[in-house]
C-alpha cells in the first residue's frame, strides 16, 4: 500500500451478505485461458456464468477505430463462453461483451488478458513464440541460500529515472539489463550497484498493467508507484519502450529478469490482487457483477483496502484467477517470489492454497506480505491474513511494524524510536531480532513459526524514507548522528533472524525531500540521486559489509524457530536504549564458534560483560568490515553512542 496510511485498525469484521451472483457458480475444471492463438485459428473464452449471451470483438487497433468483426461466442461448460476464429488473426485486439438482464455490459479485455494493447484497454492476439528474448530458454533463477536472502525494494523510476544513475533506459524494464552505468564521479550505479551492495533478491513496485499513468502520452512527465491494478497477467506498459506493441512489454519485461538472473538476483514482484483501481471498469464487473468483490450489507462496495473495492479471495473463481495468475508469472516470467500488499484482505485459505501450488513450481519460492489491511475487511477478521495469524501460514510471511516502528520511531513521527534514543522500544526490537518467534527472553507475543515468516525492515516504499524521517523526528541530531541513526537501525535489520527487507536508495542516504506518501509525486521527489552516493559513501559502504557480514556468518539467519530459542541468548544491559545478544554453539553452522551483538540506541557509551574469548571485530563505530576491524580477546563488549558493535568469536 499506497495513497493512504497504513495502520493497524481494530478489526471489526462485517460480515456481508454478499451479491446473489456469489452463490454457488460453477468453477471451470480447466485453467482460465482466454485468448489461445493457434496460427490458423484462435480461441475465446470467457468466464460469464449465467449470462444471456456473449460476444468478442476484434480490433485492428489496441485502442481506436471499431470492432471488424464481432463473434458470437457458445455457451460451454464451468459457466465458460467459447468462441473459434478460424482464420490467422495474430496481431489484432480484441474485448468482450456480455449480456445480463436484457442489457449488454461494457467492453472489457476480460479479467485474465495476457497480452495487451496501449493502456491496457484491449486484449491483444499474439504469439508468444516470439515474446522470448535470445537465450531465455536457458535462462535460470539463481541459488540463494535462506541465509542469504536480502531483499532490496525498488520502483523502476526511483532506482533508474535520475540523470545521475547513467541509464540508457531511464525508468524503463530495460534499465535493469544494463551494465556498467556509474554516477558523474564513476561510481556503479544500476545493477553493479547492486551487487556492490549485496542484496540477492530485487522486489519490483507493481510493474503489472496499472490504470493511472497514460501510456500514450509517456513524453509528458507521470509517475505512479502502480498499485491501481488493471490487468494482473500483462506487464506495464508506461516501463516498456513501445506500449503501443503488446510484444515490447512483455519482451523487456522478460529481459529484466533475464538480466538480473544473470546477476546473481532472484526476482519477487510486488502483487496487488486485494483490490481494482476501478470496480465498474474492471474485467470482473463486466462480466459477473457482484460476484469477484465483498460488499457491505447495504450492498455498497466493502473498502478494506481503501481505495473504494476489496477483492473476494474466498470465492472459488477467484481463488482459482489468482492462483493461476502467480502460476503464470513463475511459470512464463520465471518470476521467483511474490510480495501480497494488503495481504490481510485475502483469506488464510486461499494464501496457503497458493502457497501448496507455487511451491510446486519451486521449492525456494519467496513468499511474504502486509499483514494488514487499510480498514476492516468484510470478511471474519480469524480466517485472514493478518499478521497475528501468521502462524497459520504455509511457507508465507509477514512485514513486522513491530521492529520497524521501534527502530524507527512511530507512524506519525513524533520521536525517532531505538535509534534516537527513545526508551521502552527495547522489547519489539529484541522480538524483530529472534524473527517474531517465540524466545524464553522476547516478551511480546510470537505471531511467526518460522523466524523467515518475519520480514525485518526500518523502511519501505511507504512513508518517509529514514533521512527525510530522522529530519524530522530528531531535529536536534547532527547530520552525522543521523547517519549513524540511519546504519544503528540497518545493522539490526540486517542482524535479525528474519528476513531482512532494504528499500532503495536509503544505503546513500536518500532524500524524499520530507514526503511521506509519494505515491504520485514526480520523478523530482522520487528519483534517487546518485551523486548521493559519492557524497555518503561511506554510509554506502557500512551497508554493504554488513550485507558482507550477514552472507558471511550464518548465526544471523538460523532459519527454524527452535534453533533461535537455543542459539540466541540475551545479556544483560545497564542501559535501557540498548539490547545485546550472542548466537552461541554455531558449530557447523558458521565460520565463527559465536556472535555478539551490542545495539546501542543512546547518546551513552554502553559496556557489557560476555564470556572471555578471543573475538574478530566485524563493526565498531559506525565503520563494519567483513575481513575485521581489528581483533580482541578479553570478557567486555562496548558500543559508541548511536552505534553497533558486532564480534565474531574465533574457533
Ligand atoms: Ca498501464
């Protein structure tokens, strides 16, 4: 989410009558398919139970003139409507209409469109033979070990659209295929970046067709972070070079994974299925009205994701789109992970049945998401995906606001959290810490089984970025102890045994020029400036050995539950802005016997006992190497003021 703040409201859950049109339709038994371009002839389908008639209509254009042809379309089994074109019409579009009550409904490109014109408007015929860039049948996701997973989210305009980033494809799907783009002082930016940095899995902002940025009129400056989603199966047009050529987005689209495979990165789209930009404009209201949507008892629109609609995931046909639709992404896309916004609106059911589905397709699948919603969905709070049951998730985890807010500071950002200082955070921080599992020393109330069921983060694309934060939430600080506020809280995400998440651009102290939600703001506010990154390298660098440290040293990330319950163990700390640890027994596990970790919040130096021993120091001071600062032997771990310090025990 997006345009409106985020938050976890009290869940009073309306439970609604819902349409007529929800009871008991029938389910296709084969998948949604509802273009198949065969060559000599091509097959419509649409899902439109109970509807009177059906028709298709196909366009020379994806987006002007009339229909030059219109086909009506039989009635088949699973409340399918089929129809054959018997003639070789590969580069033409095509809608569909559908009969109710005497009435024909508006066009629409259906509600599982693949390929599309300009603007998402039409569904458009193609051959996907010729989709595939050279070299994409051997293309491959790489090996990422659980240990080694960091996440780094991006918008495509944020990461590529500034003159700085040297991009030839600035804010396009083909800016993540180029190589050897540096900044005006010769610093990589890019994908090089990237690597410098050391995170292994890109998350992408929606670069699925979203409704709001004109892609005909791309001259004109537009930004959007995309989640007002259109069609779920084609790509955004407005990052292709051409959204006038259905093969151009889905091409470059390809090409981008491709590249960053090649890179080492595993890829995880950010997916917005709990809500449509528009209702009465979707595919799914102008085929089966009232059917894919929850409503209130008045029958008005339920708003849990409050952008005006909910989606209705315990549905059965919609349960099956959506599932298919993330089969489609992995399976043509070669997509490796998802991230559900808004994923407390969809029901645990459905969640865990696409879970089982998907980790068919790959074992190492990547799944996570809000487990919040905007407001209280009209659905039984108990049978969603909230974040407290977490636990009742297969394989699927959830962003932690515990360790955020308390790293950070809260919502409205009236302090500045552990990092500036602020006392009685200790406790969320020590729970994001263990990865939301139970742990004799946490007291706050496990909500994940498994500690990668925790996503671990400071920021992301919502809110301020933690600059523009601390500006504001610890006006007093220097700039200097704002980024040293800025690293304090990246070491304990990049620490935690959770799944920890970066978003870009905060590793060179980026600015949203005080911005909060940004969503549609231009690429001035939200373009990342990479002369940033020669004037902070430093914070760049500190960023990047501790993405060093955390490949480096498997303690940070032991994966099962039990595992964190034994290894972790909590020291005792005279100061209440400050939370020490040690990972012990790590024996086959990690390269060092131990790990200690002293996270010092205050403006005071801190001092901790631990066990005597000779120790490699990994970070002291705001400064972090992999290969050691330095070395130490003796019983006392201390921290600066503002800053970690991390050692790693000698065999
Ligand atoms: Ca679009």
């Amino acid at each position: 989410m997006k345009r409106f703040l985020i938050s976890m409201l009290p869940v009073l859950a309306i439970v609604s009558s819902c349409g007529d049109a929800s009871k008991d339709l029938p389910v296709p038994a084969e998948p949604l398919e509802e273009c198949i371009y065969l060559g000599e002839k091509t097959v419509f389908s649409v899902w439109a139970p109970g509807a009177e008639a059906a028709q298709v209509r196909l366009y020379r254009s994806g987006a002007d003139g009339s229909a030059f042809k219109i086909v009506n379309m039989e009635k088949a089994k699973g409340g399918l409507w089929k129809a054959e074109v018997g003639e070789d019409i590969c580069g033409t579009f095509y809608t569909f209409t559908v009969r109710r009550e005497g009435k024909w409904l508006e066009e629409t490109a259906g509600i599982a469109a693949k390929a599309v014109g300009v603007n998402g408007l039409r569904g458009a015929v193609v051959d996907w033979s010729r989709t595939n860039p050279e070299g994409w049948e051997r293309d491959k996701s790489p090996e990422v070990e659980p240990s080694d997973i960091i996440v780094y989210e991006m918008h495509h305009r944020d990461f590529t659209a500034h003159k700085s980033s040297g991009n030839p494809h600035p804010g396009k799907f083909l800016a993540l295929t180029a190589r050897g783009t540096v900044n005006p002082e010769g610093l990589s930016t890019g994908i090089d970046h990237l690597r410098e940095l050391g995170v292994t899995c890109v998350q992408l902002l929606p670069s699925t067709d979203y409704a709001t940025i004109d892609e005909a009129a791309l001259d004109c400056p537009q930004y959007n972070w995309g989640y007002d989603p259109q069609n779920y199966n084609a790509p955004e047009g407005s990052y292709s070079t051409n959204p006038f050529d259905p093969y151009s987005r889905i091409r470059e689209f390809k090409q981008m994974v491709q590249s960053l495979h090649e890179a080492g990165f595993k890829v995880i789209l950010d997916v917005v299925y709990n809500h449509t930009f528009s209702a009465s404009k979707s595919g799914f209201e102008r085929t089966v009205p009232g059917y894919f949507y929850r409503f209130n008892e008045d029958g008005s629109f339920a708003n849990g994701s409050g952008c005006g609609n909910e989606t209705a995931s315990e549905k059965g046909m919609f349960r099956k789109f959506m599932t298919e639709s993330l089969q489609w992404w992995m399976t043509e896309y070669h997509i490796d992970g998802f991230r559900f916004d808004l994923m407390a609106i969809h029901d645990i059911a459905t969640m865990n049945y696409i879970s089982e589905r998907l980790h068919a397709i790959s074992p190492d699948v990547i799944l996570y998401g809000e487990g919040w919603a905007a407001m209280a969905p009209a659905y039984p709070a108990e049978k969603l995906s909230f974040k407290d049951n977490v636990a009742q998730l297969d394989r699927i985890g959830a962003f932690s606001d515990n360790i955020r807010d308390a790293l950070r500071g809260p919502l409205d950002c009236s302090n500045a959290g552990f990092v500036g200082g602020i006392e009685g955070n200790v406790p969320n921080v020590i729970f994001g810490l263990v990865g939301g599992v139970s742990h004799p020393d946490s007291s706050v109330p496990a909500w994940a089984a498994e500690p990668l069921q925790h996503v671990s983060y400071a920021s992301c694309h919502d809110d301020h970025c933690l600059r523009d934060r601390f500006e504001i939430a610890a006006p007093e600080a220097s700039e200097a102890e704002r980024i040293r506020m800025v690293k304090l809280a990246q070491t304990a995400v990049l620490v935690s045994q959770g799944l920890p998440f970066l978003y870009n651009g905060e590793e060179v102290y980026r600015s949203k020029q005080g911005h909060k939600n940004t969503y549609n703001m231009p690429d001035q506010v939200n373009a990342i400036d990479w002369n940033l990154k020669s004037r902070y390298k430093d914070l760049f660098d500190y960023c990047a050995a501790l993405c060093a440290i955390r490949h480096a040293h498997h303690g940070f990330c032991l994966t099962d539950g039990t595992s964190v319950a034994e290894k972790v163990s909590f020291l005792k700390v005279d100061n209440p802005c400050a939370v020490a640890f040690s990972i012990n027994s790590l024996e086959g596990i990690d390269s060092a016997k131990s790990l200690v970790v002293l996270l010092n919040g205050s403006k005071e130096p801190v001092k901790v006992d631990i066990p005597h021993g000779s120790y490699v120091v990994l970070c002291s001071d705001a400064e972090a190497s992999v290969d050691g600062l330095g070395a130490y032997t003796g019983s006392m771990i201390s921290a600066d003021p503002i800053s970690a310090t991390i050692l790693a025990q000698a065999e």
